[in-house]
C-alpha cells in the first residue's frame, strides 16, 4: 500500500525544490505551456534527468511538484512585498495607498525575476475553482497576521482605519479578498488581476476607512 503523503513537507523552510534547479526549470516549462492536469509529470523527469525514484520521494507526485513551486512563487512575493510595504507606508500616502503601490511593484517585480513565475500565477486562474481552492488551502495566512499587524495598528491610530475594526478583523479582510481574487476576474491577464486587486482595496477603504473631514 502506498505511503500517503505529507504535502505540508513542501512548504516553507522545508521545500526541496530549491535543491533541484534542473527540476525546477522542466517543471515550469511545462505548467506554463499547459494545464495541470494536461502538465506530462514523465516529460518533466525526462527533462530535468531525475528519477522517479528520486522524484517520488521528495515531492510525492505531480501535484506536490506543483505545490512546491507555488509555494516559491508566493516566498519571492512575501519577501518582496512585505519591505515594500513598510517603505511605502512610511511614506506620508497612507496606508492604502502604499497597499496599492505595493501590489503594482510585486507585480513589476515577479516578471523579470522569471518571467515564467507570474506566468504560471497568472495560469493558475485557468484551472477548475476546486483545484485553486485546494491549493489555497496550503496558503491561508502566509504571514500576513505577522507582518500587516504594525502597519494596521498604525493606520488605526492615525484614523485611516475606523477603531471600531480591530487589527485582527482588518487583517482577516485582507487575507480573504486577496486570497479570492481568482473569483473577481475572468482571465489570467496580470492587468485584469491587478485591476481587481485595486479595486478590492478601494472597496476596503471606503468600507473600513476612517471617518475623513
């Protein structure tokens, strides 16, 4: 009987993939010319030189390949989203505004990283509604409690945000319009993505914003 797998091994700190580069680069060549499900896990291994042996034991199976490199994917944002928004949010612009100019540098950011990266992100739309939401489960507060609390407790005090929401609510906010924004959009364009996205904010701001005038 086979072992089942433990997918929570791939992510964070613990992901292998990052030790097999050759790996890596087969397997986004192939999830951003197909879909998953069309995505040829042999071609993969026949590219990348490893063995199904070796494969299986790392990454369980196709899908916990996949999940490996989105959970790089959504590393390379937090690492760059989270410094931005500090920067921007010392800013005299306010809280939401540098929630947008952040989401628009991420943006900027991931595509000449690799190209490949937001590709992929941006593929990800396409599949079924039940395979994203299985996935996201993986990702539910990827450090977002952490890191927006300081900045959310600081709108607060300075009246941006309406003392009424605690940061934790605001917070909780976040992560689920960011977390379901595949279900605002009906491409994988990254303009329409990021469009909703600014939309999403406003929506926040005029809903959970302080009382201004």
């Amino acid at each position: 009987m086979k072992r089942k797998y433990d997918y929570q091994l791939l992510i964070g700190e613990s992901n292998p993939l990052p030790k097999f580069p050759n790996l890596l680069d087969a397997a986004l060549d192939e999830f951003c010319a197909k879909k998953y499900e069309e995505a040829s896990l042999n071609e993969i291994l026949k590219k990348s030189g490893m063995s199904k042996g070796s494969f299986y034991h790392h990454f369980g199976d196709k899908y916990g390949l996949y999940l490996a490199i989105i959970d790089l994917i959504v590393k390379k944002k937090v690492s760059y989203f989270f410094p931005v928004l500090q920067e921007k949010s010392d800013e005299s612009g306010g809280f939401f505004n540098a929630l947008r100019d952040v989401m628009k540098s991420t943006m900027n950011f991931m595509l000449p990283v690799d190209e490949r990266l937001q590709h992929l992100f941006s593929r990800l739309m396409e599949e079924s509604t039940e395979f994203r939401e299985r996935l996201y489960e993986f990702f539910p507060y990827y450090d977002y409690s952490r890191a927006f609390y300081e900045y959310i407790q600081k709108a607060i005090a300075s009246g941006e945000i309406d003392d009424r929401y605690s940061p934790e609510f605001v917070v909780g906010i976040i992560e689920i319009v960011f977390s379901n924004l595949y279900k605002l959009v009906s491409s994988s364009d990254p303009k329409e993505i990021l469009d909703a996205a600014i939309k999403a904010v406003d929506m926040m701001e005029r809903g959970i914003g302080g009382k201004k005038g």
